[in-house]
C-alpha cells in the first residue's frame, strides 16, 4: 500500500513539473535593456506561474525602445507605442514599448498582450575610463540593480586604472564622482573630481540617500576578518548562509541588522563558529553585530 501511494505521489509531482515546464518563456529586450536589439544573449525572462501572466520586479532600463517575445525569438513578439500600460501589438517593426528610465516592476497578459510598466526608482548606473563604458560612449551606464531605491549593487564588475563617476537616470545632471579609493563618499557634479579605481573585478554598492560608495575586491571578499581579533565571517557577499568563527574565544551572541541599524534576527551562541541562515532577506547591506566573551565587533556583509 506505501508502495503504491508512493508512486502515485511521485507521479502527480511528475506532471506539475511537467506541467510547469510547458509554460512558454516570456521575455524583453530592446535598446531599453542592457541587451540592446543583439539577440546574441537570452532575453531578460519574466517569471510565471501560470503562463498567462508574467511578471519581471525592480529591472533598471534606459529610455529607449523595448519589446516582448516568446521564447526567445521573433516569431511571436509584441510592441506598442503606448507607456506605461497598453496592448501589444504582435510583429510590428517599428512599434517599440517607448520605456522611460528608470527602475520598474514589468507585467505582461500572455493571453490578452496587456502590459504595464510600474515605475519605483532611479537607475544607478557608473561610466568612465575605468569601465567598458568611456566618457564619450554612446553606450549606456552599467547598470545597478535595486530593492529599495536606496542601496544599489553590482556584483563582479571588471575594471581597470582609470576614472570613473555614478550619475542617475544614465544623464549627466546628476553625477557623483569622488577622492577617495576603495569606498568614500561621492562628490556631487564636480567635473575633473573621478573616483581613481585600480583594476579589479568588485563588487560595488552605492547608497543613494547618503552617497556613500565601496568597492569590494572579489579576490579577497570571500572572507572578512577582524584584525587582531581573530574573528572571520564568509562568504561575503553571501546568498542563503554566512558563516562566522572564532580561532581562540567563544561567541556568545549574534545580531543581525538591517542598513538603519534595525535588529531583525539574534542568535545565541556558545560555541566557537555559527551559521545564519539569510537566504529570506532580501538584497543589500546588512550588519552582523557579534559578541565574544572579551569585545563586540559589527562588520557589514552584502545579501546577494
């Protein structure tokens, strides 16, 4: 009896991932996206969980002009001239969703073409001699991605000598640039005033409330240690688990913040190394307060 229940349960799981496997992919790109028109790389997909309606939250785009596509091709696309709701209009050249910068969160009707663009934030985006995109490109900002409109984040950006400012909106009018190097604070609209980076592949936030910018060198931010103190915390950035230990205290206490300095979970410890698991925050900066029996030390750590 267990047998053959065990089977049926295996089988009606078989068929909704079958079922969920069918859905047709959805999908934008368009000179509003980091894609551009290229079609060289898979469009940016919309989630789905009933292959009517798609969603895509908090996607940073250029002004410029975007369409939808079904898996990835051009037999089925839609366009419109409509913003920032309309119909899709399926296959017309020329008919581009006309997107206005910014950061949006996307839905898209598979069975009645009705989309909606919902506005949330400012795009973050860096350009100079530093980065792929020079001063005088015609290229858009690399841009930064977002939750809160506050903290913004790009993971594994490669750079070399050079200059580089964060503007907003892929515009000049806003522009910050800085002195200092590896974070600092950035220095508003002041031409000649660039960040002097070094070449590397970071990670690098930028807040937009108080300007403040760092960047991580990815070789050395799988682990985070407290000089003198012998305390480590890894991975960082982290995704579903961080993990923090001692070589010669015990812990007896951990707290998690959020960027205002908010506690939003404590652990207790006793031993000499601890797990967190932080895979239900969302992405951002957070703060790991962590207590030993001799001192308290906080460190920042970044949720991918």
């Amino acid at each position: 009896m267990m047998k053959k229940l065990l089977i049926i349960c295996l089988l009606v799981f078989a068929g909704k991932s079958t079922l969920y496997a069918q859905f047709p992919s959805v999908g934008i790109l368009g000179a509003a996206t980091p894609l551009g028109w290229s079609g060289n790389e898979p469009d940016i997909e919309m989630a789905t969980t009933d292959g009517v309606v798609y969603v895509l939250n908090n996607i940073s785009l250029y002004s410029g002009g975007l369409k939808f596509r079904q898996d990835n091709s051009w037999p089925l696309n839609w366009g419109s001239t409509d913003w920032p709701s309309g119909v899709g209009v399926q296959d017309q050249g020329g008919m581009d969703v006309p997107v206005l910068v910014g950061v949006y969160d996307i839905t898209f009707n598979l069975s009645t073409k009705e989309y909606s663009f919902i506005y949330k934030f400012p795009v973050i985006g860096i350009r100079g001699n530093a980065s792929v995109v020079d001063w005088g490109s015609t290229d858009g900002d690399i841009l930064f991605s977002t939750t809160d409109g506050v903290t913004y984040i790009k993971s594994n950006c490669t750079l070399i000598d050079g200059g580089l400012k964060f503007r907003q909106d892929n515009d000049w009018p806003s522009n910050w640039g800085g002195a200092t190097w590896p974070s600092g604070t950035g220095i508003f609209n002041q031409d000649g005033v660039d960040i002097p980076v070094q070449a590397g592949t970071y990670n690098i936030t930028f807040d937009n409330v108080t300007k403040e910018y760092n960047f991580e060198d990815t070789e050395t931010a799988d682990i985070t240690r407290f000089t003198l103190k012998n305390i480590f915390l890894y991975p960082n950035p982290a995704k579903d688990v961080l993990n923090i230990s001692t070589t010669n205290e015990q812990l007896s206490g951990i707290n998690v913040l959020d960027a205002t300095g908010k506690i939003i979970s404590s652990i207790p410890a006793g031993t000499a190394s601890a797990q967190l698991d932080i895979s239900a925050l969302s992405t951002g900066i957070y703060f790991v307060q962590i207590s030993t029996e001799k001192s308290t030390n906080t460190v920042k750590f970044i949720k991918n």
